[in-house]
C-alpha cells in the first residue's frame, strides 16, 4: 500500500496549519524575492557584469564591507567585555546595563542615525573634541563604523552571554587551581568556549552592518566613491528608475552577505570538531 | 617559597584581579554609555534647544500626527499578521514530522537576514509599475508602492520573522507528548492549540509581539523605499524625521525623534519586564 | 483475541523498530511488554494507540481494524512514559479534560472526576498544578485522566520509570488493584523483569524489533524460546560451543547452549568434592554485591560464566574455584531442550 497515503498524524490540525503557514510565506516573502531574479534575468551577462564593476558600485560594496568588518571585530572585544561583566561580575546598575543592550533594537535606525551624526559631526559633542585633533568622524569611514557598531552591538553580547552563563566556574577554578594566571585561563580555557558563540554574534553583526541603512546613510554622507555604502547605491539606482541595475547591486550584495555566512558557518563546524576531539 | 611570600603573592594576585575587574566593568559602561546612552541624551537634548513651545509645536504638527497615524497602522497591522502567522507556523514547524522542515524554517527567516533596503526592492519589483503584478493590482486600482498598503506591506515584510522565532523554540522545548495525551482523548486542532499549548507560549508570544512592535515603529530602509515620501501620505515617523532633518529642521526632526526615543524605552521595559516573568514562569 | 496484531512492520528510516510483531491478547488481562531498550516496545504500543502508524500489517481491537481509525477514536487511554500532563492545567482540569472532549455534562464530569481523585487517593490536591505534586502523585493522575474517558483498552510505557524505588513497589501493587479492580484490558511497557513477572498476567518479551516470546511468567522462565530470552530472563551466559566443558561432549556443533546462574555451582579448591570428572577449574574474576546475595562471575576454560553465591560464602578475585555446571540449555535450530551433565551422571552410576 501507498506509505504516504498510509501516513497520519496524531495531533490534528496538519493541513490547515501548514496551508496557512505557506501560503502566508509565498504571498508575502517568497513571491515578491522571487521578482528579485525575475527582474535580474532581464540583464544580459555583460550588462549585469558592467553595472556591478562600475566605480561607484564597486566603492559601495568596499565601504560596506570594510566598515561592517571593522565594527564587528570591535563589537566583538566589546562584546566578550560585556557578557563578562554582565555573568561574572556583581555591581550597582547591572541591571540597567544589562536592559540596555537591546537598545539598537529598539530605537528607529533613523533616529539612531540623526543622533549620531549630530553628536559626531564637527560641531557635535563629541565630534568637536576630535575636530581639535583634526579628526573628522562624521561623514568619513570612521563615522559609518561608529553607526554599525552601535547597530551590531546586541547580536553579540546576546550570543555570548547564555553560553557564559552555562560555562562550569568550575572548570575556570580548576585552570587557577593549576596555578594559572588570570590572563591565560581566559584565553586558553574561556575563550575557546565562547568562541563558536562569538563567531556567531560577529556572522550576525556583520550580516546587519553590510545591509544597514537607516542608522548609516545619515552619518556617511554619501560622498560618491568615499562614503556611499551599497544600500544607498540600491537607493539611488531606485530613484533613478534604473531598476534592474538596482536589482544587480542587490544581487551581488546578497551574494556576499550569502558566502559570508556560509565562511563563518564553515569555521564554526571545523572549531567544534577540534573541541569535541580534543575532549 | 616562605609563607609570608606566598601570602604576598595571593594578595597580589587578588588585588589583580580586582584591578581587572574595575577595569572590565569601567571599559564596558563607558562603552555603552558612549554609543547607547549619549545618542538619547542628544535626541532629548536637541529636541529641546528651542525650547518648549518650538517641541510642542513640532509634535503637534499636522503632519507629525500623520506620520504617527501611519506608524501606528502600519506597526499594528504588522503585529496582527505576525502573530497569525508565527502562531501557525510555529504550530506546525514544532508540532508535526514532515520533509523540508527545515527549508521552511531557513525560508522563514529570509526577511531577517536581507538588507531592509532590498527587502522594499523586491516589492518594488514585484508591485511597482515594472512589477508583473502591477496591471492585475491596477485593474483593481489597487495601488500598493508609494502608497499606504506598500508601508504596511514592507514593515510586515520586514517583521514576518519575528513573532515566530521566539515561539518555535520554547514550543520545540515543549515537545510534543502533551499534544499526543490531548488528541488521543479525541481533542479537536483548534481545542488543542487553546487550551493546551497556548498556556506555554504565553510569555513567548507577548515577548515576540513587543520585539515585532519595536522594529515594525522603526522601520526605516524598507519604508523609504516603497514611500516615495508622500507627505501627509505615506509618511511614517522615521521617514517624517528624515525629511525633517534633510530640511534643515534640526529641532523638529529631534522633536519628532524623541517619541520614538520614548516608545524605545518603553519597549525596552516591557521587553526586560516579560523576559523576567517568562523566566520566573520557566518558559526560557 | 481482544487485541491482535498481525504482521507489524515499522522503520524509522533506514531503522526497523518493529519487525513482523505478532500477538494476540484477551480481554481483561494484564499485559506485560518487556524487553531491553530501544528493543521497540514503546513503538509498540504507540501503533496500538494510534501515535505511530505501521508501514505494513494490521491492528484490530475488539475485531474491528483501527489500523485508519484516528487515535482521538479509538477510545484508548494512554499514560505516557513522562506523564505528560498537561503542565498548565490543575490536577481536575487534567482529569476532566477528555470528558469535556466528549461534551459531556458539567454534573457528569465533576462526578466522574471526584470519583477518580477519591479513587487515586489524592482529595483535596484537585487545584494543585503537576509541578505541585510528587511523581508518585502524578503517575496517579495521569492514571486517572487516562481512565476517565472509560477506555476499553489501558496503555501504560514505562508507568514507574520515572518514581524511586520504594514508592515504585508499593505504585506496582496499587496498579495492579487498580486495573483489575476496574476490569479494563491493560498493556504496560518496563525493562525490569522484576515488575513484569510480579505485576503481570501474561509477559510479552521483545528484542531488536521483534516478539521473542509471550507466555506465562512461569512458562517464559521455565521454557524460554530463544536464546535471547533465556539470557535475558536469567543472568544467564550463552555458549557458541560447550562440548569442551566436562560432560557436555556430546552436544553438536552448531547447537547453542545457555547457562542460568541456578545451573552452577562453586566450591573452594580444599572442599571435599562429590563428582570430581565433573568439577572444572575456574578463576574468579568479578565479584559484584547485590543485595542478598554476591554476583560472581568466573572464568573456566576461557568461558566467562555467571553465578551466585550466598553472603556467607565470601570469595577473592583470583580465587582458583572447583565449578560445577549441572546442567544446560541447548538450543538447536528451532527448539530448546534441557541437558544434563553427563559426566555427573556417569560418576554417580559408579558410586552407585
Ligand atoms: N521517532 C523516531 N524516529 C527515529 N527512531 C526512532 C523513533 N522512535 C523510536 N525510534 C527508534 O526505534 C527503536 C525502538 O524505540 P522504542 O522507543 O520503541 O524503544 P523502547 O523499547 O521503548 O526503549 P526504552 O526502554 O528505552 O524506552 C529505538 O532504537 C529508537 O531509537
Ligand atoms: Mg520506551
């Protein structure tokens, strides 16, 4: 007999459930992403290949990594700080500081934005002190990677902390029993712990900071070639009705933030082979 | 060693650590009071540097109302189609064995993972006037981009996610075994769902409800791009502080800006407050 | 037969957890499924409610097929290995829930649930949530709620896997009251032999999927079937090849033989033995307490044989023993038969 027809399930309510399920997912993610490669085929290879190579774009994609990879890597040393200190320490306003991380989630991108740039440009509070130095921060590289810092910041304290939290003392007392010192029972029995956690938050961080716009486009300035990340270049071929080269720029972006995960996964898998063979 | 060395030695050791711990805990609140709490400050503070009467004015400026009406929809709508949709999928993804489970979770979380900018490209591409589904859409004179139905539509497409993400994993911790116990008493789906399963998604639910609502309020990238910046028309408030600002209206953007600073803090709260109760329920 | 399963065949993947089951129970009795894990019994008795559903064969319960009837209509009460109850719902509502499935009446309900709390002993605790109550209490309620439908058919995996053993054995006894007080048919699931052979009528032994035997406890313990069942019912050794053992010479190659720790005895080297062709020599390896009694086990001619011994007789590791096997289990092809030791026989005729 028919095994498939044969099947049933015990909890009723399958097919309405996933009926509902898919057809809410097709109607209002998976068509419309599928225009996105309908809309791409209507370039042909070389036109898809100029308009991705062109300066402005090239640039674009540039800047959002270079930025994005720099505010994750700092993200990451604020980010082990924080669950550190979060887990393992006790001090007045833990709580505070510990409900405000998930303040980037909560605040709009483009008031983060606004409040940034003012705060940064040269006349803002903070940006007038470096000014005096003669460095410039809003509307240059280290600007947009201020913003995607502030972005990415939740993605990593929230992926550390909970693997911390788990984390046997224990295991850390005995390093010091050992007779280890404080620096290296960090580095050689913590943090490899927390690192595949770690690498997850960077993924994270790194995948919003790449395709961030709100909170950026205020602060950068869009000068072309300099600091017009590719979100914006996405934009701008939009208002100019180019919408298929828009949709190239979106593609390769994808693309990116795509392999990009995939890196990272890629490293992930391979670390927790070590760890479980060494263990 | 003698032992007045090793004493020595395991004071400084502690005095060490101690000096690691100030330093840690200085270098973590300096940060976050940098990049998170000097932004707000700046919002109030800004908003308030013409004084009282130039805020007032600017919140209740036709067209900041406006913007908040269309906030408000666009954040409510979002949230109720969410939530049908997460209560649903959820249901499904934890409740049921069947082939692809995890394609669908990975499709799922496609709105979560693409630049906001995009995700208001695709639905360009798709309603907009190249879009293959515009001359169905117009025959019914239905207009979606640049108009309010595009709004709502970006800031769900955005949010879809979400609701659902905070359930499957407390109702896959759950299991399934009280489920089976309820159907084997001849218990029909919906009964099931009511009287059995949503008593253990309760703070889950409320929980993803509050993060839809913060990112749907926000939602930027998206919105510009299916807006065309109608004002009066499709303006919500992130985009109504944008044109503000682009104008030189620096105090009225900061205004504006500042609402939504306090509906962040808000949420933040009612995240902080649900997060508690849902652990204290044992549900995370 | 008031439950009959016939050719069940059931894979998970690539994995066969139930492999050409067939049996038959009568109504009223109560059945033990026994066997050691993973061996496929919860698979088991999930088909026969309905939770899994068989690649191939056919399930009838009162002689109509349910092979396609929905587990909601069956009318089966099943407890769960954890209990399942529902976790958010007090001990009444649990209780009351299948009957409000059914719309019964509120009177109905509140009487038939009283009824049951009054039955499981746990008045009063009716508004106390599962978390609120011992395991021992739960089991009871889980019982309960499982009950109250009125099934015709009980389903209990593993009901007292989850309880510590001192209230376990008093929850045994009370179970079993319980169902035959009640008079409804009854499977349940354990892989302590102890609690099948002492709470049921009829034990069913399964093993990698299949039925290995169903019988009597007396009958299994006595005649085991196979191999597998003879081991596992006893601490028992079973032997590739025991023609070298002293007095099993003649048994042919091929043919398995089963040793039961009842079957062998030891003795210290200086004790005056009675059938000397028949003792082997034997070191002892391990010796484990259990109880009342030490498990030993001790190897002789290469064999690992187990055994028991009484508290007083205390032993070393290393010891050098005389063994003496009487007796053995020999299982050729497709059937079992017991074997005396010959060589005892012999000695004893020329003493005679
Ligand atoms: N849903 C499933 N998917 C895959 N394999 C399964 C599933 N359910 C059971 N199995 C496998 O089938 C075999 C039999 O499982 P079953 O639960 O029936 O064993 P059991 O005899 O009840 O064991 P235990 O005494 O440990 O409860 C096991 O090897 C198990 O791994
Ligand atoms: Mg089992």
């Amino acid at each position: 007999m028919n095994k498939k027809r044969h099947r049933k399930r015990v909890i009723p309510g399958f097919g309405l459930s996933m009926g509902v399920t898919l057809a809410m997912l097709s109607l209002i993610v998976l068509i419309p992403i599928a225009s996105i490669f309908v809309s791409a085929s209507g370039l042909s290879f070389n036109e898809f290949i100029k308009v991705v190579t062109a300066r402005d774009v090239m640039s674009g994609y540039q800047v959002s990594l270079s930025c994005a990879l720099t505010a994750a890597l700092i993200n990451c040393v604020f980010g082990v700080i924080l669950a550190w200190i979060l887990v393992r320490y006790e001090f007045p306003g833990k709580g505070v500081l510990d409900g405000l991380i998930e303040l980037p989630f909560a605040l709009p991108t483009a008031v983060a934005g606004i409040a940034l740039t003012s705060l940064y440009s040269d006349k803002g509070w903070i940006g007038h002190a470096f000014a005096q130095i003669g460095i410039s921060i809003a509307y240059t590289k280290i600007g947009i990677t201020i913003a995607m810092v502030f972005i990415g910041i939740p993605f990593v304290v929230r992926a550390i902390q909970p693997v911390l939290e788990k984390l046997d003392k224990q295991y850390e007392e005995a390093s010091h029993m050992l007779g280890a010192s404080g620096k290296r029972t960090f580095f050689r029995v913590i943090f490899p712990e927390i690192f595949p956690a770690m690498l997850t938050g960077f993924g994270l961080a790194l995948a919003r900071g790449i395709g961030e716009y709100g909170s950026v486009v205020f602060i950068a300035g869009n000068i072309p070639y300099e600091t017009q990340i590719a979100p914006l270049l996405i934009m701008s071929k939009l208002e100019q009705f180019k919408y298929q080269d828009a949709t190239a720029v979106a593609l390769v972006l994808l693309v990116i933030s795509f392999v990009l995960l995939l890196l990272i996964n890629a490293v992930q898998v391979h670390m927790s082979k070590i760890t479980s063979t060494s263990h | 060693m003698s032992q007045t060395n090793k004493a020595i030695q395991q004071k400084s050791t502690n005095s060490n650590a101690k000096g690691v711990k100030v330093l840690l805990i200085s270098l973590g609140v300096i940060f976050i009071f940098i990049m998170l709490v000097i932004p707000m400050i700046a919002v109030i503070t800004y908003a308030f540097q013409d004084g009282l009467k130039a805020y007032q004015e600017a919140i209740f400026d036709p067209y900041t109302i406006k913007a908040l009406q269309l906030t408000l929809l666009a954040t409510v709508t979002a949230v109720a189609i969410n939530t049908v949709f997460g209560l649903f999928a959820a249901w499904t993804i934890t409740k049921f064995k069947f082939r692809g489970k995890q394609l669908l979770t990975t499709l799922i979380d496609i709105p979560f993972a693409i630049s906001p900018v995009i995700a208001g490209l695709v639905l360009v591409l798709t309603f907009g006037k190249i879009g293959w589904a515009y001359d169905f859409l117009n025959a019914y004179d239905i207009k979606i981009v640049f108009a309010v139905p595009g709004i709502i539509l970006a800031t769900v497409f955005v949010t879809f996610p979400f609701i659902s993400r905070e359930l499957i994993p407390v109702l896959s911790a759950q299991g399934t075994d009280e489920e089976e116990a309820a159907a084997l008493m001849g218990a029909g789906g919906f009964n099931i769902f009511r009287k059995v399963t949503l008593p253990h998604i309760k703070w889950a639910l409320l929980y993803g409800i509050v993060l839809c609502t913060a990112r749907a309020m926000g939602e930027f990238g998206a919105v510009s791009v299916i807006s065309g910046h109608l004002r009066g028309k499709t303006n919500t408030l992130p985009l109504h502080v944008e044109i503000l600002y682009n104008d030189f209206q620096l105090t009225s953007a900061f205004a504006v800006a500042s609402i939504l600073v306090i509906l962040a803090v808000i949420i933040l709260i009612l995240r902080n407050l649900i997060e508690y109760k849902a652990k204290k329920a044992g549900e995370k | 037969m008031y439950v009959e399963l016939k050719n069940i065949d059931k894979s998970f993947g690539s994995f066969q957890a139930s492999n050409d089951v067939n049996f038959g129970i009568e109504q009223g009795k109560l059945i033990g499924l026994l066997g050691p894990s993973g061996s496929g019994k919860t698979t088991i008795l999930r088909m026969i409610a309905g939770l899994e559903t068989p690649d191939s064969g056919d399930i009838y319960i009162n002689g109509v097929r349910v092979n396609d009837i929905p587990a909601g209509k069956r009318g089966i009460g099943f407890v769960f290995q954890n209990y399942a109850l529902f976790r958010y719902m007090s001990v009444f509502d649990n209780i009351a829930y299948g009957l409000e499935v059914q719309k019964k009446s509120k009177e109905e309900i509140k009487d038939r649930v009283s009824e049951l709390i009054k039955l499981i002993g746990l008045e009063g605790m009716e508004k106390r949530k599962p978390n609120q109550l011992s395991g021992g209490q739960r089991q009871r309620v889980a019982f309960a709620r499982a009950l109250a439908p009125n099934p015709q058919l009980l389903l209990l995996d593993e009901p007292f896997a989850a309880i510590d053993a001192k209230v376990r054995q008093e929850l045994r006894s009370w179970l079993k009251d319980m169902i035959y007080k009640i008079g409804v048919t009854s499977i349940f699931v354990t892989h302590d032999q102890d609690e099948a052979i002492e709470v049921a009528d009829e034990i069913i032994i399964t093993n990698h999927g299949r039925v290995e035997q169903k019988g009597s406890p007396l009958e299994i313990y006595k005649h085991p079937e196979t191999p597998f069942v003879a081991q596992f019912i006893g601490q028992s050794t079973i032997l590739e090849d025991c023609t070298r053992l002293n007095g099993f010479a003649e048994v042919k190659p091929g043919e398995k033989a089963v040793i039961r720790p009842e079957f062998i005895n030891i003795t210290r080297k200086d004790e005056v033995q009675k059938y000397i062709s028949a003792v082997e020599e034997g070191t002892i390896e391990a010796i484990a307490y259990r109880g009342s009694y030490f498990e030993i086990k001790v190897r002789v001619k290469g064999i690992l044989l187990t055994t028991t011994a009484v508290l007083e007789d205390v032993y070393e590791i290393g010891e050098k023993v005389g063994v003496l096997i009487y007796r053995l289990y020999i299982f050729d092809e497709d059937n079992a038969y017991l074997l005396e030791n010959k060589a005892m026989v012999d000695i004893n005729s020329v003493f005679i």
